[in-house]
C-alpha cells in the first residue's frame, strides 16, 4: 500500500525508530545472496552501526557460486555471514532485503520467524505478515537503490567497497531487459559514483572462471532446443545454481529466442530460470503458471527464477520431469509446436568431434 499521509519524518529516520526499540539487528538476505541483496544488507549494517551502535549481523543461506558474485565478495569483504540455521530471541530486529516475507527463499520463511521490517523492490509481493516497517518499491531498479538513499539522508558515507556493491548491484539488476531507473536510482546512482572504484567494478565483471564453468556451458548449448520462439534448455550438469541463469541470460540474447526457460537439478532440487525480451511475455508469469502446484518462483518481469524441491532420484524421473517441464513452459507461451530444433545442429556437434 502506499502511503497515504505524508510523513515529515524520511524512511530512514522511522526505519532508525523502530530498530532502537531492539538491542541487536538480524539482515536477512534471500538465499545464494546477489549482489544487490549483499549491497543491501551490507548498507543497513553500516547505517545501524553508524547512527544506533547497534550489533548488526548480515547472514543469509545457500551459497555464493557466481564467479563475479565471488570475486565481488574477496575484492570488498562485504561483513556477511552464511549459514544454514538462525535463532532469533524477541530482543533481535530481523529485517529482510531483497526479498518479501512470504518469498521461500530465505531463513525466516523456513524458520517460521515473521521480519520485523522488509526492505525490497521485488513485483507481486503481497504482506500478509504485520511487519513494523515496510519499504517494497517495485519500481525502484534495485534494494541497495532504497538502502542507499537511506545512508544518504543520514548524511552517511559509504566509502569506496560499500559505493561500490551498491553500484554493482544497481548494474547486475537492470541487466536482460530490465534496465528502468527511478528518479530514485537517478538520484542515488551519481552520488554512489562520487564514493565507488571503476577499477573494482571493472575486475569484478572480470573475474576468473573455472574450467567446470566452461563444461557446463559447453553441454548447456548443445542442449538447447527452440519451439518458435520459445526455447528450453536443461543443463546436462552444472557446477553451481547460479550457472541456470547466466546461460539462461545468454540465450535470451539470441535473435530467434524471445523466450527461455533453463533449469538443472542441483543437489535434489530442479532449479529453473526464465527470461523474457521486451515485448515477449512476463518472465515472472510465464514461469509461475509454468511451476503452478508443483514449485515456487521469484523475480522480475523479465528475469525469473524458481525451484522444484524433492526431485526423485533416476534417470527416468528426470527424463519424465523434463518432459512435464516443456510441455507446461511451452503452454505457458502459448506455443504448440512439439518438436523442438536444436540450437546447434547435432550433425555439426558430432562433425567437430571427429574432427
Ligand atoms: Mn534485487
């Protein structure tokens, strides 16, 4: 809902209220944390600290397996911590980033904990939670935008690393068609830019890859295969869950790809990913009506993720599970060709390898 009577008091400073009622901050960020979530979390860290002296922790689960998101991580040292399990007693303020209260994707949904505030730009959030603080603004490019602005009108400086996550995470989340900015990132980006380092930013989308990345995205191509314009990948392996959206963003870019869903099953669980261009559908509901009563699913308008948990073992399970897959995506697109063609011909695949 939006507000209705306007405040004289600045989203920070209510934000800074309702934190001093507590004797220690909980960041919760969304599980396998991106860069905007760990810019996020990172930016109330510093607020708190610096104008409550609070104790602040920044913890999120899962795992951080995109290279640049990993180098981003050794290069500023975000002060974030990952872990499997948190326990929280009544004098702890938990505040989600980058993530709503009902999202799956996160430690307080799996530990039955309600947030006491939110701080999120994601869609479709609905808040049947009574949090004491909320600040979802869907139109705002990235968290850290919101995060940064806060830091801003406590007349707070980020410093270089902290500038430059935040910027980071402004440029991973207006990638692949959603590259809107808010009078507030307008706002919020130049002053960013006086504090963040080109140079790291620079060597973060540099970072180094592993040889398992260049096999997963080896396979991942030679099993994409186009219905129309919608097109279906399912990676043979992959070495992280990160690897399903960085392929997924790859194809999306492919002039006869309007649409594309990739997905891999990582530990016991099928990971998918959706990507839309412009003009071609939502990526949110194409994948939401895609895992309707069988999985969960996040995201923009034209970058989404979600996740089947509990795949069986077997090869026939996960055969049979790919089929169900591409039949509902291809509903989902409203496509109603069966046969899909190879993105690479096999017969150049095999001539290569004889050669
Ligand atoms: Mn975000």
């Amino acid at each position: 809902m939006t507000q209705t009577r306007a405040s004289s008091k600045s989203k920070s400073a209510r934000f800074l209220e309702i934190l001093r009622g507590y004797s220690k901050v909980l960041v919760v960020m969304h599980d396998n944390p991106d860069p905007d979530a760990i810019a996020s979390g990172w930016g109330v860290q510093v607020l708190v600290r610096e104008k409550l002296g609070k104790p602040v922790r920044v913890v999120g689960g899962g795992a951080i397996v995109r290279a640049e998101n990993r180098h981003m991580v050794e290069l500023l040292q975000p002060p974030i911590e990952l872990l499997d399990d948190v326990s929280v007693d009544d004098d702890t303020a938990t505040i989600l980033v980058d993530c709503g209260a009902e999202a799956t994707n996160h430690l307080l949904t799996r530990h039955g904990i309600d947030p006491v505030g939110i701080i999120d730009h994601h869609t479709n959030e609905i808040t049947r939670v009574a949090t004491k603080f909320t600040d979802i603004r869907p139109d705002v490019a990235a968290s850290a935008t919101i995060v940064a602005s806060y830091l801003r009108e406590q007349g707070l400086d980020p410093g270089p690393k902290l500038a430059t996550a935040m910027l980071y995470a402004g440029r991973t989340e207006t990638r692949g068609h959603e590259t809107y900015f808010s009078p507030l990132d307008r706002e919020v980006l130049p002053w960013l830019t006086e504090s963040g380092e080109p140079g790291l930013l620079a060597e973060i989308e540099s970072a180094p890859l592993t040889q398992d990345y260049f096999a997963d995205l080896l396979l991942a191509l030679q099993s994409t295969f186009l219905y129309d314009d919608a097109a279906i990948c399912f990676l043979p392996r992959a070495d992280g869950a990160e690897i399903v959206g960085e392929v997924a963003d790859m194809l999306v870019r492919c002039v006869n790809i309007r649409r594309v869903l990739c997905g891999a099953i990582i530990k016991n669980d099928l990971l998918v990913s959706a990507r839309t261009q412009r003009g071609f559908g939502s990526a949110i509901h194409l994948l939401e009506a895609t895992l309707d009563g069988i999985g969960g699913a996040g995201g923009h308008a034209h970058r989404a993720g979600g996740k089947i948990a509990g795949v069986g073992p077997g090869a026939t399970a996960v055969e049979r599970l790919h089929e169900d897959m591409k039949n509902r995506w291809l509903t989902a697109c409203g496509v109603h060709r069966k046969r899909g063609t190879r993105l690479i011909a096999k017969r150049e695949i095999v001539e290569n390898l004889e050669r």
